[in-house]
C-alpha cells in the first residue's frame, strides 16, 4: 500500500510499513518533531494519532518560528 508525502516542494511516494500506521509514526521515521509541523491528510488538517491509509496524501508544514 502506498501513499504520498509532501513536504514543502517535495513530493514522495512511501510505502506503509505496517498496519495502522499513524502520523506519528510517519515524523519518527523521518526524524521529525511533532511540534514542528503542521499535518494534514488529503488536504485536513489532522492530529498525530491520525492513521494513514492507501492512496493518502499526507502534507508536512513546517511551523517558522521568529521574534
């Protein structure tokens, strides 16, 4: 089963590597941190306990912090 990551410009199809794979699970695979990201699924902002399923479209936002 497949679905897609975007994170910024890039665009990546990924396999799911089990099932109920969630959000979360998908940032530590990638070594991201929760409280950097904005996520949503196809198009839905969404939680990170959120699971992922086939043909999902799941877009990574960086949160930018400043003063």
């Amino acid at each position: 089963m497949v679905f897609k990551v975007k994170i910024g410009s890039e665009v990546e199809d990924r396999q799911l590597n089990k099932d109920n794979t969630t959000i979360k699970d998908l940032l530590d695979e990638l070594n991201i941190s929760s409280e950097s990201v904005v996520s949503k699924k196809n198009g839905d902002i969404v939680v990170e306990d959120e699971l992922i399923n086939d043909g999902d479209e799941i877009q990574l936002i960086r949160i930018i912090y400043g003063g």
